[in-house]
C-alpha cells in the first residue's frame, strides 16, 4: 500500500493545528518541491548540471590564479654558526689556558728588580648598614652599637616606606589605566560602529548597482531602475574633529608658554638665592681675612706652631691665592726665613692639584686585606649625628641630606608615576585617532575584496547574456550573483 507524501503522518501531525490557508500554502510548498525535483526532471530527457551551474554562477572555463603554483621555499637552515660558535668559544679558553702557562714561567724566571710589587687587597664598606656592623664588632661601645641600631632601624623604616609608595604608585597608575582603557574603548565602539555600517553601506549599494545593471538585461521595459539606496558613504564628525585639533594645539601652546614662563621665574629665583648665598660667602671670606689678621698680629714664638696650623686651616678655608698669602704672612714677627719656608709651602699646597693617598685606603703594599669606609648614603650622615649628637652640623647634615634623598625619591616616584599615566594616555589616544583614520582605509579594502569576489561572476553574466542564454536563466544568475553580494566573502562580521 502506497501512502501519498501529502498524507503521511508527520505531515497530518504539522497540519493539526494549522488553519485552513496556512494548510493549503504548506501543500503548495511541497508539491513545488515535488514537481521541481521529480516531475520536471523526468520531463526533461537531457540529464546535466545547466541548471546547477546558473544557481551557482559556474563558470566552463576558469583557470586557478598563477600563483597557486609558486614555490617559496627556504633554505635548509644549517647548524654551522653554532658549531663555529662552540668552537671559538673553547679555543678561545684554549689560548687563555696557554698565556698562564706561559706567564706562570716567565714568573719563575724574572728577577726580583723587575718583578711587579704586591699591592694590599682594600675591602671598601660601601654600604652604611656594613660600616655599622663593623664598627660593632670591631668596638663595641654604647656609642657605636646606639649609633648602629639607629641605621638599621632607619634602614627598616625607609625600606618599608618606599615598599608602601612604590606599591601606592602602582596601584593609582594601574586604576588610571583602567580609566583610560574603558575610555578608549567607549570611543573605539563608535569607530567600530562606523566601520561595520559603512561596510553594511557598501554592500547595499553594490546591491543596487548591480540589480540596476541587470535590470537592463531581464526587463523589457528599459527605463526601468531599481531605486538607488545610496552610494556615498557619509559619516558625521569630521568638522568635529577638526575644532577638537584646533583647540588641542592652542591648549598645547598655553601649556608650552606656561611651562617656559614657571622655567624663567624658577630661574630668576633661583639666580636671586645664589646671589644671596655669594652675598654670605663673601662676609664668611671677610670674616676668616680678620681672623687670619689676629693670628697674624698676635703670634710669637710660643704660639708659633699652632698659628702655624689655623693659618694653614683658614687660608684654605678661603681657598686663598699666592697674592693673598703673602700679603698676610709678611706681617708676622717671626724669622724671615722661616716666614718664606712657611709661604712657599701655603703656595706649594695651594698650586697642588692631587694630594698623596691616605696609607689606611692605599695600604702599604702588604699583601692582606685592609678595610676602609667609603660610604655614599644617607644614613652615614645619621650615624654620624648618634656618635656626637651635640655637634649641630652633623644634625643639619642628616635632615637636610635626608631631607633631600626623600624630597628626590618622592618626586622621582610622582614624576614616574605622572609620566606612565600620561604616556599610557596619550598612547590610548594614538590608538583611537589610528584606528579612526584606519575606517576609510578598512572600507576600501572590503570594498575592493568584495569587488574581486563579485566580479568574476558578474563577468561571467554578461557572458551568458551575450551567448543568448534565456532571461529565465539569466535571472536565475543575476539572483544568485546578488545573493553572493549580501552574504559573500568579506564578510561584514568578520
């Protein structure tokens, strides 16, 4: 028993709950699809792929693109560079090894007139928490161990200081970032919106262009057109962006003008505290001058060897010339020649450009180790105060050093920190103007990409048109073809 495809259950299971017309338009639908995949097959007694070939715009004759069959290959890559490599770096071991033999024999042959002298090996305490170590374990008094635990504690103090700002500076420069990221994003969905619609845009008139010409060739009615549904591509702002860069640039010429007028008053303020400071130099020199004149006026043979050494201290406190020093040491009352054995020496060690190395940091030559102090830090100027608190220049020198070491450190911090906001800023921005300035560029590439895939099969249209291929086949094609351009390659959601 044969059941009719139109009265099979599926079939009366959909139509249950249909009304009369959905119903009749359902049986329509598949007597369409059986008529046009049977009946009219079998009606046709030639079998072939005409019409397979119309739906899917294939052309007889395409050839695959020329540089299909291109061969790039590279070059087998050798191994010779690294084996050269291994090479030369054993051999260069290998006359390394040779020069020490070779000196180890010339060392047991030269003579002790020719043989280079030992020097003694200095171990410099470089960092202040090293030289307070030391001086606990090499004298540990109440002074030096207060003095000691004070670096160490400032030591930790400052560390954790800086641990806090440095991980405080991270985290405002990673919160600005944030801000700066959602900005440039929020700014970017409308340079994407730009570009999606204006490649939406594209498609739409590719669309009615190409229905127009087809048009043409299908209806016999020559003035016939589609409407066109536009073909330029517009987009707002433009005028917009031109005002925002006008004012951009006189904001970055205030700010240029501010900057140079902050530099020159800085200056200017700067110049007047040094005038003033040469101002108090200048009564410091006048002030040693008249004590050097006292000393000059008073000294005899009982006070000769110490006036000896606060002239020779308070000359060179006023970093005083060959002029200077004799004008001032005629007036002494002592021999004449030992006043001149005493002047050419001021002279000698005022000319002086180098001094003779102290033998506690040059040693003696002997061939053991030596410590000495050699400390650029902060806290030797706090250890220093600890040791002789009553001397107010050791505590001037601790704040104002500290002071200034803190005073660097957080500005360096601030600075770095503005810095990697404003970079990470105005990246952002170059970013959002790149890809603005990209929209027209990524158009015209989708447009150009859908023309090439468009093309071909457009071509091949007028082809069969020129072959005299009936309208109803033709349109078959032009149907196809438009539906290539809504839902082909580029695709817009790509």
């Amino acid at each position: 028993m044969t059941i009719s495809p139109l009265r099979d259950s599926e079939t009366l299971r959909q139509q249950k709950n249909l009304t009369a017309t959905q119903k009749r338009a359902n049986t329509e639908t598949k007597e369409g699809v059986l008529v046009n995949n049977f009946i009219k097959d079998k009606q046709d007694g030639n079998i072939n792929l005409e019409d397979t070939c119309d739906t899917l715009v294939i052309s007889k004759s395409t050839q695959m693109p020329t540089r299909l069959y291109e061969k790039n290959n590279s070059s087998e890559k050798s191994i010779l560079p690294i084996s050269a490599i291994a090479t030369g770096v054993m051999g260069t071991i290998a006359l390394l090894s040779t020069f020490v033999k070779r000196n180890t024999k010339i060392n047991l042959k030269i003579s002790n007139e020719k043989r280079l002298p030992a020097t003694t090996r200095n171990v410099a305490l470089n960092e202040e928490t090293h030289q307070a170590l030391y001086q606990m374990i090499q004298s540990p008094t109440r002074k030096t161990i207060l003095a000691g635990i004070g670096v160490l504690t400032l030591s930790a103090m400052a560390f954790m200081g800086k641990t806090f700002f440095d991980g405080f500076k991270d985290v405002w420069v990673k919160k600005r970032e944030a801000d700066i990221q959602k900005n440039m994003q929020e700014k970017l969905i409308d340079i994407e919106t730009q570009s999606f619609a204006g490649k939406i845009q594209i498609t739409r008139s590719m669309l009615s262009e190409k229905a127009r010409e087809f048009e043409k060739y299908l209806s016999d009615d020559k003035e016939k057109i589609l409407p066109n549904f536009g073909k330029h591509l517009n987009f707002t702002g433009k005028k917009q962006r031109e005002n925002s860069s006008q004012n951009n640039n006189l904001n970055y010429f205030l700010l240029g003008a501010g900057t140079v007028a902050a530099i020159i008053g800085l200056g200017y303020l700067s110049l007047k505290n040094l005038t003033k400071s040469k101002t108090l130099l200048e009564d410091y020199v006048k002030n040693r001058k008249l004590l050097i004149k006292d000393i000059v006026k008073n000294s005899s043979n009982s006070t000769k060897e110490n006036d000896k050494k606060l002239l020779e201290a308070y000359f060179q406190s006023i970093d005083a010339n060959e002029d200077t020093i004799n004008t001032y040491l005629k007036e002494l009352k002592w021999d004449k020649t030992e006043i001149d054995e005493f002047s050419q020496k001021l002279i000698k060690k005022a000319r002086t450009s180098t001094t003779k190395v102290n033998e506690t940091i040059g040693g003696d030559g002997t061939p053991k180790p030596t410590f000495y102090s050699h400390v650029d830090d902060y806290r030797a100027f706090f250890y220093n105060w600890l040791l002789d608190t009553d001397n107010k220049q050791f505590k001037q020198l601790f704040f104002g050093i500290t002071g200034l070491t803190a005073l660097s450190y957080g500005g360096k911090l601030t600075g770095d920190a503005i810095k990697e906001v404003q970079v990470k800023k105005l990246n952002a921005q170059t970013e959002v103007d790149l890809q603005n300035r990209l929209v027209s560029t990524e158009l015209r590439n989708f447009k150009s990409k859908k023309e090439a895939a468009i093309q071909p099969l457009v071509d091949e249209f007028y082809k069969q048109a020129q072959n005299g291929k009936p309208k109803e086949e033709l349109k078959v094609i032009a149907d196809n073809i438009l539906f290539e351009i809504k839902n082909g390659p580029p695709f817009v959601y790509s």
